[in-house]
C-alpha cells in the first residue's frame, strides 16, 4: 500500500525527526510520506492537510491504521487558509512537497501561506520544502504580519 519513492525516501530520510514530535506536512496526498513520519515520530503526531476533499479521503484510507492509532489526522484545508485548532499545540516541524504556494508557481498564495506556516510553528520549528537536496529549510522570518 502506497511506498514511498525513492524521492519520498530521500526527503523523509533527510527530515529531522525525532520522537514525540508534532508534524505538519502540506498538500500531503495520497499519504505515503505522512505515514512513513509518523511511524518515525512514534508517539509524537502528524497532522497532513491538503486543499483537496479526494485527497484528504485518499489520505484517510491509505493511513487508516495510523489514523486509528492517533498518530496521524487529516484535514480539508489550503495551506494559506490553515490555522490550528482551538488549543491544538503548535508543530515542531512542517514541511511540504509539490506545494505551488511554496515553489514559486503561486506567489501570492506562497505570502499567506507562510504566514500561516510561522503563525503555525512552535518556538524554533522549522520548515521544509523540496528543491533542495532533497529539502531546503526556508526561513520564516519576517513572515508574519507585524
């Protein structure tokens, strides 16, 4: 059920998990890459997001295991609309892969949506994107609002 590519591996290989962790990946459909977080983070959480509905309900088939277990939850969002639940702990890690918000292809997508990444973020957290080798941290300085 859904492995990972071998530029899947890379990425996650390159993520630096630990356990206990909380993770944000984005755009993060069919959920090949969460579940191999969340098996990494053991009893840490991941949470994935992608704008798209058939996406989201891919995710929740293809990690119902881990969804089940609590390792893992899903949700219906854009990532330049995302904001975290009430009282939900910020993540300590976000990262995100073919995201055109973060890649160049929408730029005005791309403020937001750091922004809400930043707003998103504990202390410290870092963000990734691919591009890199594989990865690339993007500093979010300055990306929230004043």
């Amino acid at each position: 059920m859904n492995a990972l590519s071998p530029r899947l591996t890379a990425i996650v290989d390159a993520l630096p998990l630990e356990p206990g962790m909380r993770v944000l990946e984005i755009g993060g459909a069919p959920g090949a890459a969460a579940r191999a977080v969340a098996r990494r983070i053991k009893d840490g959480h991941i949470v994935v997001i992608d704008r798209s509905a058939k996406g989201v309900a891919l995710i929740q088939r293809n990690a119902a295991d881990e969804i089940e277990a609590g390792l893992l939850s899903a949700r219906c969002v854009a990532a330049e609309e995302f904001v975290r639940l009430p009282g939900e702990a910020p993540f300590d890690l976000a990262f995100a892969v073919r995201v055109g918000a973060f890649d160049g292809r929408h730029p005005k997508a791309g403020i937001l949506a750091r922004a809400r990444v930043a707003a998103a973020l504990a202390p410290g957290g870092q963000f990734f994107i691919d591009g890199g080798s594989p990865l690339k941290r993007i500093d979010l300085t300055g990306a929230l609002p004043a």
